[in-house]
C-alpha cells in the first residue's frame, strides 16, 4: 500500500473526520468546543456518544450523527463536522432532526411536551449561506408575525470556520476557528482560552496514543483495500472487475444504490462479495452524503483520506 495517500495521524485537523470524532468521545472536550460554539456555559452528562446511529425501521435509511450528548437540563446536542459542500446540507439537517426527534419519545407516548429540546451544530470550514458570518442560528420564527417564535424547542446552528464579523465574537471563539482549521501547537499556544488548551490536551493525547495510531490505520487500510480491490456487482447488475480508481467508483456506486433501498452493510458486502469491513467504511462515509449521495463527493473523501 502507498503511504503517501495517507495523512499522517499526528498532521490530521480537527476538520478530519477522524480526529474530531476521537476528541469529542471525551465529555470535557465535547462540552468545551459546544460551549466555544455558542458562548456560553453549559454542563454536559458524563458520557458522549461518537457516531451514534439512529433508525427508526427496518424500511427507513439509517442516519449517523457524529456527537451527540445531553445537559442537566436535558437539552440535547447533536454535533456534524462537515469537511465538504455536499449541497444537501439544510434539507440533511431537517432529516437528522426528524430523526432524532422520532427516537426520543418511547412507543405509544402522546404527550409531545415529553420532547427535549436539542441543538444541532454543523461545523463546516466554508460559509453555507454565503453572508461571510461565523455563526447561523436558526429557530422557528411566524411568516407573518416575525416576531413570534415557534417554541417548538428545535435550533440548528451553522458554524463557517473562516467568517469574516470578527467583530461579533470573543476572542476565544475566534482562537477555536483558527484551531479547527490548523490544529497545531503553535495555535493552541498562542490563544489565552482554558477551553482552547482543554481541547488541544485532548488532541495530543489522541496523537500520542498508541492505541488511536492502530485504530487510525485500521481505518486507513480498509479504504485503501476497497480502492485497490475488485467487486462483485451482483446477479443483476453484472461483474465488473477492476481496481483502483475504476474499482472503488464503481463499489461507490453500487452501494450508494442499495443503501438508497435500505439495504444493511451485510447485506451489501454478501451481495457483492466483499468483506464487510471494507463495505462497511465506504457505507460509513457514503451516509454523510445521504440522501443525494454525491458520489464524486463520496469518493474524494474516501481518496483524500
């Protein structure tokens, strides 16, 4: 295999995938970058759940939510690192949270009050809506009386790492969007912010980890073998060998339609004969891009990674 592909652990951002989801699995970290995010002070429950998967049947696409965890209050939040413009992102949001808000109420409850409030926070090193802001908080507001908000209990907030209203923000907040986009050292040092420092700890300790380096490469591996290997397509989509490039297009493809049809990761690798763990990591990166599925998008991430 050509190492030369492969980012090395100790050069990642918090932009990677990888990186982010390792650091915010520790509930401090999690609740410092959260309370960077939104400035403010908040108390997370003890344990954070990293790539949490939600479906709520059999018959529906499954979705995965890169962080989420709960406050005292019982508010939940639900964060996304979002490395590409997929142009799916808003309609993405409103499905994740249609998600998460069927996975909270037990079967046969009817009382909706019994609903947490939550918060969903996409991270994104580009500026979605393309008013140059760091921050986009959206909560349901009346057409006709703009003043006059929904209640629902619902917000979703936006963060564009390179904003340009420098003004509006702390310098701690500004110091974490430098950190995202460079996560270096030399940037942790230069920020005054506990929180800031908090963070970089963490993402030291990940690097220096013995366990995360093997855990890393793991993950590494399988995407170089699904993009050297050939596939088998399946008894009506014909055999088409190949590797490399070629080869991992064309399993993006396949798999990207029978994951539109609900199909599991067993299910897919059986049909194409492959090892479930190479299926299994293409299906990983291929949901963030669900329900389009921008398949060129899909497999730069996995080519880049």
């Amino acid at each position: 295999m050509d190492n030369k592909v492969r980012t090395p652990l100790e050069k990642l951002n918090l932009t990677d995938s990888f990186l982010f989801a390792e650091t915010m699995d520790e509930p401090d970290a999690y609740e410092a970058v959260v309370g960077i995010l939104l400035e403010n002070e908040i108390e997370l429950l003890d344990r954070t759940r990293t790539e949490k998967e939600l479906r709520v049947s059999p018959e529906l696409r499954k979705v995965r939510l890169d962080v989420v965890n709960m406050d005292r209050d019982g508010r939940i939040y639900f964060t996304e690192m979002q490395k590409r413009d997929t142009r799916n992102l808003e309609k993405r949001s409103r499905y994740y949270q249609a998600q998460l808000d069927v996975s909270l109420l037990a079967p046969g409850c009817g009382d909706f009050n019994e609903l947490n409030d939550s918060c969903m926070i996409l991270i994104a090193p580009f500026d979605l809506f393309g008013y140059g802001l760091y921050r986009y908080t959206f909560e349901g507001r009346g057409k006709e009386v703009p003043g006059l908000a929904l209640q629902d209990g619902a917000t979703k907030v936006f963060i564009n790492t390179f904003g340009t209203n420098r003004q509006d923000f702390s310098q701690e907040f500004l110091d974490f969007m430098e950190y995202i986009n460079d996560t270096r050292d030399v940037v942790a040092a230069r920020s005054k912010s506990a929180r800031v420092k908090l963070i970089h700890s963490k993402v030291e300790k990940i690097r220096h980890s013995e366990k995360c380096g093997v855990k890393y490469m793991q993950r590494w591996e399988e995407i170089a073998y699904a993009r050297k290997d050939g596939y088998e397509e399946g008894r009506n989509e014909g055999r088409n060998e190949g590797r490399n490039e070629g080869a991992l297009r064309e399993i993006i493809a396949v798999a990207c339609k029978k994951l539109a049809k609900g199909k599991s990761v067993e299910q897919i690798a059986d049909e194409l004969e492959q090892e479930p763990g190479r299926i299994s990591q293409i299906c990983q990166i291929a949901e963030k891009y669900a329900p389009a599925y921008d398949q060129e998008a899909i497999y730069m991430d996995i080519a880049e990674f």
